[in-house]
C-alpha cells in the first residue's frame, strides 16, 4: 500500500509506504525514558482495564515502534503510550506496528516531555523525521498528546486540516476523546511511591476510573462504614432495652 504525500512547506513528494518492519531494524533512537514514564504510561492502562474498556482487538502500548516506509526508508517512531482501536489480527506478541497493513491508524499517541531531548516538537522531515512530523503528516493520528510530568501542563493537538491544532480544555481542565467516550485530564497525588502529577481517564458522565489501589481503599471505607452503622445500631437498640441478638 503506497502513498503520496505532497507537502505545503516543500516541493519534495513523499512517498509513503505501508510495510512490515524488518526483523533486524534498529531504533535510530533509543527512547528516552526516567522511572517515572512506565509509571505514567502503566497508570493509563490499568485504569482503562480495570473499567473493562480494553478489548482484545485494541492495541494499547508503551515505548512501541510504529512503522512506516517513507521514500523507500524504513521510520519508527516508539511514542511513551498509544493507542489503536482495532488491529486486523490479534497477537500474543507483537514487535511493532505498521498502521494501514496491520490495523487502524493509532487514535491518539502521547508523549511524556523528558529533560534529555525536545523531539516531542520536531517537524523535521528528512530522514529521519522527527516525532511531531511523522505523527502528524505521515501517520496522521488524529490527536497527540504531550505531557510534562513535573509541570504538570497538557498540551492537547487534535489534527485539522493536516495540521495539529491545540486544544483547550473543557470547564473542567479535561479534553474529550470521542473515539474512546472518555475525558482525559491531569490529576496530582501518589501513587507506586511516586507523588506529582497524572495523566487520568474520566468518563462521560464525570466519574474518575479509578485504579486498584483506589478501588481498594474505597472499598475499605465501604466496609468500614457499614460497620460503624451496624455499631450504632446496635448502641441504639440496647439504649432502648432491645437485645439485638433476639430481634424478632
């Protein structure tokens, strides 16, 4: 499957093709991550499982070559996280991803800004191009994501007319992804001993999807309350001369 794609800022035609990687192709850059971003892009998907929205034939991964042919080379770019909504064949393992041959074009890829590199920004487009380029014009994904973990701030670009235009957020400092019925905001607290801020998933109606240690605790608080109901109960009873252990 080939492409052309002919670009306003060069007269040079791009020549896109859709084929399987390589076995023996090499990442021309290793991705840059600190031990906060599996943290980040793991807390994404987990409160994503845990609500039952993940579907086996999604693609949802982190630090995941995605793969192009651009005039004959072959480009793969592995953002922090992304997600696919269908993919033509489910596998147990897979080593990287070709939109268009393999499955949909990726819904959204985010990228969690580092101190080592700018690359999030890129738009060169010579071999190789950069981040901002190939999500844009040659994979076309429709919205990316660039988050800053120690500032807290997103930056939300939805494609319009070939272009990434930023987003503001709802009244609420969320965005709305209408190809998952999810808002996606940032959120600060800890979690995995690891206190800042996050990227969270709300859904339509406004509720956190929570993540099993939440879902832990507010189950504890449940208990605990219906505890000190029975507690209360049971002193009330006993006030008014009735033995709880013999109610009719």
């Amino acid at each position: 499957m080939t492409t052309q794609l002919g670009e306003a800022k060069s007269s040079t035609e791009l020549i896109i093709s859709w084929e399987a990687l390589p076995a023996d192709f090499q990442l021309e850059d290793e991705p840059v991550e600190n031990t906060g971003q599996p943290l980040l892009a793991g807390a994404l998907r987990e409160s994503l499982e845990i609500s039952g929205f993940i579907q086996p034939q999604m693609l949802i991964a982190s630090n995941f070559g995605l793969c192009a042919t651009i005039n004959g080379q072959f480009v793969a770019k592995a953002p922090d996280w992304l997600y696919v909504p269908s993919v033509n064949q489910v596998l147990e393992e897979r080593k990287s991803y070709t939109p268009n041959l393999d499955g949909d074009i990726p819904a959204i890829v985010m990228e969690f800004l580092s101190d080592a590199e700018g690359g999030e920004y890129s738009f060169k487009r010579t071999y190789p191009p950069g981040k901002w380029f190939f999500y844009e014009q040659i994979l076309q994904v429709p919205i990316y994501v660039i988050f800053d973990p120690n500032g807290g701030l997103l930056e939300f670009y939805q494609l319009e007319n070939s272009r990434y235009e930023l987003k503001q957020p709802d009244e609420n400092g969320r965005h709305w992804i209408d190809s998952m019925g999810l808002f996606l905001g940032t959120w600060q607290g800890t979690k995995e001993a690891r206190t800042g801020y996050w990227l969270r998933w709300w859904d339509e109606a406004g509720n956190l999807l929570l993540w099993a240690v939440e879902q832990i605790e507010q189950e504890r608080q449940r208990t605990e309350q219906e505890r000190q109901q029975k507690e209360r109960l049971i002193a009330y009873l006993q006030s008014q001369g009735i033995d709880p252990n013999n109610l009719p």
